[in-house]
C-alpha cells in the first residue's frame, strides 16, 4: 500500500459534498519567526514587546495582488455565494462548498475513498494515492495548497506502554521546571486546551486532581458552552496538568470536532484568530511527523 494503515475501497460518490479550503500565501512570515525569536529572548531589547492580535494579522496578510487573483477566479466558477463560506479576517483561507464532481474538475484529479484499519469506522475521501492535483499557473501561484487533498487523519491504536519512568505528579513537574509555589494572580491571565475528534475531559476529574495534590482550582469556561464530557486521555492529561502548573489561572478548553485532525486543527485555528477572548497560552498536545500526515 501507498499509505500505510489506509485502505482504498473506491472512487468517491461524485455527488458526496466536499468543503475545499484554499490557503493563499502570506507575506513577512519570516519577520514573524523573527519578532517572536525577538520578544521570547530574554537579552533582546524588544523581550516582552508582544504583538496583538491585529498586528500580526496586518503582518501576514497576502498581497493585494495574490487575494484579487484568487477572489476573480472564484467569481469565474460561477458558484453560489452561498457555498463561499467563509475569509479568514486577513483574507488568507477561503473555503468553498461544493461536490466530489466538480471539485475533480476543478482541481484536474480523481477522488477516492479509503478506510483506516486502526478504525474500521473512518473512511476519508482524498486524491487518488500516487497522483496529484493541479491548478491552472494563473491562480496556482497565489496559493500554498488545496485541503482536503492528500494529507489523511493521524489516528493511533489506543494501546497503552509503561515507559517505567514512576509516578509523575504536579510536585514532580513543579520541582523540574522550578515553577515552585507559584500561582497566577494577574486578573487578565488565562491559559487553554486545544482538543479534537473525540476527546473529552470531565471537570470531576480536574477537581479530585487538585484535592489530591493541594492545588488551588482554576475557573474553567467550555468552548463551546455545550462541549461534550468524557474521560479520554488526552483531553483529561491536558486540563489536569495545564491547571496544575498554571495553578489557579483561569483554564478555557476548546473542543473541535471532526474525525480529520488537519481540518479540525485549520478549524480551530481559523477560531482562536476570530476571537477576542481566546487565552494568550494553547496546549495543543496533538500531532505526529509531517508524513504521517500525507506530507
């Protein structure tokens, strides 16, 4: 097989709906690296200079020319507004409502559906394995990719491993880091959880984490308000140990959905950005190396 753990089982229904995100290249995301290289240095004169949420936003946004480019040729599809579904604020996603049809067409491709064999219950649509897609050089040039295309979910048997590395706890963690007793004070301050798919925390758990280790509590805010409640490792590790080292700092878990991690993560992120109230701190504990993610 071309992809491991993936399974093809056929060409995709042509009518199945298919939401394509187009990525249009920024600018000055070298600045970028440097400005954060800058202000996180403790022995640079701009430390502690951070930039909000708007200044990056200008920093980054494509060129005039690139979005114009892009926004003519999505007016020449003859589509309907109404699948235009959505700019980010710097104009550099937009995503497009359509079907498999016409999405072969319009990216020259075929898709095709396969199914994983970690979980029988996922089965994705993408370009066929071993080919490409492509774009007329007009637009193409303005973009850095087309999703979904060809990176798959990353999805991991759930078999667990004794590392024998013994109990690691708060105290362990505060001892290592030389966090010490230190709790947050600042009224502004909040920290957040990035979780997906199928990863639910309960705040129970949090709260009988913090008794056992005598650990002040955070005031924890669901995003969304209705996000559903489990125990599943990796949401339940992520609020426990973030709300144990940044010990009674406001706590805000956001909650994706989604069986695919890339389009969840773009989802989430493409959120955290249009929010005025999104914490200043992500622990986003998931991932893998870019191949398993069809790089």
């Amino acid at each position: 097989r071309l992809r491991p753990n993936w399974y093809e089982i056929g060409r995709t229904d042509p009518w199945n709906p298919i939401t394509l995100s187009f990525a249009i290249k920024r600018q000055n995301v070298d600045l970028l690296i440097d400005t954060l290289m800058a202000v996180s240095t403790p022995s640079n004169d701009r430390y502690g200079d951070f930039l909000d949420r708007q200044q990056i936003f200008n920093m980054l946004a494509p060129k005039k020319e690139s979005i114009n480019a892009v926004r003519t040729w999505i007016s020449s599809l003859n589509v309907d507004d109404k699948d235009i579904i959505g700019w980010t604020e710097n104009s550099d996603v937009i995503k497009l409502k359509t079907t498999t049809s016409f999405a072969e067409a319009l990216l020259n491709c075929e898709y095709y559906d396969y199914q994983s064999d970690i979980d029988g219950a996922t089965i994705v649509s993408r370009v066929k394995l071993g080919s490409d897609y492509s774009l007329d050089q007009s637009v193409g040039q303005y973009l850095y990719f087309v999703s979904p295309t060809h990176r798959f979910p990353y999805l991991q048997s759930r078999l667990q491993k004794s590392v024998g590395a013994g109990e690691v706890n708060p105290s362990k963690l505060r001892a290592l880091y030389n966090v010490g007793n230190t709790k947050g004070m600042s009224m502004n301050n909040s920290q957040g959880i990035a979780s997906f798919r199928d990863q639910y925390y309960d705040i129970s758990d949090c709260q009988a984490m913090w008794k056992k280790y005598d650990i002040s509590p955070s005031n924890v805010t669901n995003v969304p308000s209705d996000e559903p409640t489990g125990h599943h490792l990796e949401a339940e590790l992520d609020t426990q140990y973030i709300s144990s080292m940044g010990e009674a700092i406001p706590m805000q878990v956001w909650w994706t959905k989604g069986v695919n991690f890339e389009d969840a993560l773009i989802a989430w992120t493409q959120s955290v950005l249009a929010s005025k109230t999104a914490p200043p701190l992500f622990s986003v504990s998931y991932g893998g190396t870019e191949t398993d993610f069809g790089g």
